[in-house]
C-alpha cells in the first residue's frame, strides 16, 4: 500500500509540474470555473472564435480573437477587454484586463497553469496602464478554471433548428417560462403530447446540452389540434421555451 501511494503521488507531482511550457495562445477557448451543482447531462454552451464548447456554469471565461485585436468576454452581458498579455514564465501568462460593467475597472490578473487544462486565477497588483480608474479588486480571483472541451472533440451530435420551423414533438415535452432548467424563474407551463405541432417563435443565444446532444433552445407556439400528454387540448398560440432535441421538422404535413 506504501509503495502505491508513493508511485501515485509521484504521478500527481508530474501531472502538475512537468507539462510542456504553456505559451500565450493557450488561453484561446472557453475556461469555466466549474461548478459541481451541474452534471454535464445538463448544461449549456458557449462560442470562442466561431467553435462551440461546453460550459458548467455562468461563471465562464471566453477568450477570443475579435476584429478590434483580442478580448475576454466574461457571463452573459458582462464583458471585459483584454488591452494586453505575455507570458510571465513557463507556467504563468498574466492579463491586462479593463473591466466593462457598472464601474469601470483596471487590473492585472495572471492564469497560473496547474496542468493544459486547469489554472489558478489569481488577481495581482494594478495594470501598467496610468488612468484615475478603480482598480480590479475581485475578478473571480483564487479560483480554479478549467478549459471546457469543444463539442466537435466529443463528437456530440448537434440539432439546429430555424425560427419559422413547423415542428412536432417526438416526445412528450415540457413547455417552460424559461430557456433553461435550472433556473428558478423556468417554471413548467404545461407538457405537450407527443405528435403536437409547434412553430419556431425565436432562437436562444446559446445552445444547451441534454442527453447527449446539444441543440438549441426554442421559444414555440402551438398551433392547431395539439394536446398535452394527458390529451386535453392545448388552446392555439400557446407560447413557451423548450429544448429542440425533443422537436423534428414537418417535412410533409403528416405528422
């Protein structure tokens, strides 16, 4: 037993300390800070530079190559610019960071490498910048991130849907508030019958990723002669969110 956990631990020390040296396109993706509250049977997605990837949680960083130079695009409607990066040493690139939100900030955060695809997020001491504005003073510091795989990689299947789409659903659905399952304000407004039709209203942002397959969230109105699964019928224009994997397209009017 000794000797196995001595052999294990030398394997951990190696994990950590002897990968090749990080260079300054290794922050390029989707970095999340990983939440366990969610499986990955449950989650949403997010986009770096056109590929799709999966995410955990909201508290996601996206570094991406945009026409203006470079940028790290922090949640929904939270944004950063990254104004400028290198390399610290083998291990370590340090960001310069100008944040957008309520209030304005600068800073310097630095992504200690613990292996390819783990860092330590750690804020450090004010940007080289000279402005009069505050400074970062919590940027998601101390925490680990982890670089979020892309789907192509995992070779999950992926279902696109188109607003305008006629539609029936090939199982017995929920219709939500929401375009999510874990918020609390995604409240079940009624689940529709197998075989009920539906229209496409509008496309979520992000796709999401359910049982294996990502697809897009859908805003939907029910149109004529549909039923929820107890075969009550289900008033026409009926709207509410659902997840398009569970949706086909009416490609001959009879379904």
């Amino acid at each position: 037993m000794k000797k196995f956990l001595l052999v294990f631990s030398v394997l951990v020390i190696f994990n950590l300390y002897c990968f090749a040296e990080v260079t300054t396109d290794s922050i390029w993706g989707v970095w999340d800070f990983k939440s366990k509250k969610y499986p990955y049977e449950s989650l949403q997605t997010a986009t770096a530079d056109g590929v799709e990837y999966l995410r955990t949680t909201w508290e996601l960083l996206i570094f991406e190559k945009n026409n203006e130079g470079k940028s790290v695009i922090r949640e929904q409607g939270y944004g950063s610019d990254l104004l400028d990066y290198y390399q610290k040493d083998s291990k370590t690139i340090v960001l310069c960071i100008r944040t957008i939100g309520d209030i304005m900030q600068y800073g310097e955060v630095a992504m200690h490498f613990i292996d390819e695809n783990n860092v330590w997020f750690e804020v450090l001491k004010p940007t080289k910048n000279n402005t009069n504005l505050p400074l970062i003073t919590d940027f998601k510091g101390n925490k680990i991130l982890t670089r979020m795989p892309t789907i192509a990689s995992l070779n999950i299947p992926v279902i696109t849907l188109n607003e305008g789409d006629l539609m029936y659903c090939n199982d017995n659905l929920r219709l939500r508030t929401e375009h999510s399952i874990h918020s609390s304000d995604s409240k079940v407004i009624v689940c529709m019958k197998k075989g009920t039709k539906v229209k496409v209203v509008q496309k979520y942002n992000w796709p999401g990723y359910i049982d294996g397959v990502v697809s897009d969230w859908v805003e939907v109105e029910v149109i004529e002669d549909s039923f929820d699964k107890d075969g009550k019928p289900l008033p026409k224009g009926t709207r509410g969110w659902c997840f398009g994997a569970y949706l086909t397209l009416i490609d001959d009017g009879s379904k």
